[in-house]
C-alpha cells in the first residue's frame, strides 16, 4: 500500500472570511474581523435587513457603543487568552431571520462581504 498526501486547498477555513450561522448565534472567523478591522473595540452588533434584487440579505452592523436594538458580542477565549472572531448570540431573532437553519444544531458556513466600514453582508 502506498500512501499519498492529502493537498490542501489554501482557500479553506482561515484565509477566507465568512460567518458561520446555527445554534441561534453567528460566529464570525478571524478573516471576517479582519475585514471590519476588529481590533476587540466591538462591543455590540446590530441586525441589518434589506431586499436586494427581490431577495432579503442580512448584514451585521458591528459598534462600540450601545444602540437601539444591539446585541451583545461574546468573545471567545481558549486557554484564558481571547482568540478573533466574535459571536452574536440571540436564538429568537436568529431564528425569525434565518429560519430552522438559524437555530439547527449543525452551523452552516455562509461568506461575508464588507459594505461599509464596520457592516459586513452575509452571502447567501
């Protein structure tokens, strides 16, 4: 038997940005706060919707400060050091925007594109 090395596609996982979306929350990778230049200065998000060529997109609205209608971004830490990438967590809404696949136990990996300087749209 002879074995051969699996190749590795570099555009996979860390060098692409995207949200991963189920279990009622977004979890942005660190490419993804990269391209809202997160430096852990965000503090809150805010839900964006709009129609764009008949079809609902959802964008994520990254602050500093409290707003109207803000959800609280988690930070993840492993081994007591904060890693990048944030989690907005809100079953109820997450649920009313995405449906079943919002609050599904498997995540569902979805690229995000920045619009604004601290917006970034989901791609569906």
């Amino acid at each position: 038997m002879e074995w051969q090395i699996v190749k590795i596609k570099q555009t996979d996982g860390r060098s692409s940005a995207f949200v991963s979306i189920g279990r009622g929350q977004l979890d942005f990778n660190a490419e993804a706060c990269k391209l809202v230049k997160d430096t852990g200065n965000f503090k809150f998000a805010q839900l964006l919707t709009a129609q764009e060529n008949g079809k609902a997109v959802v964008a994520v609205k990254f602050l500093e400060e409290s707003e109207e209608n803000c959800i609280a971004i988690k930070r993840k830490k492993v081994d007591g050091k904060t890693v990048q990438g944030m989690t907005v967590r809100n079953k109820g809404t997450i649920e009313k925007i995405f449906g079943k696949k919002g609050v599904n136990e498997g995540m569902n990996r979805y690229p995000v594109l920045l619009v604004e300087k601290n917006i970034l749209k989901i791609v569906d």
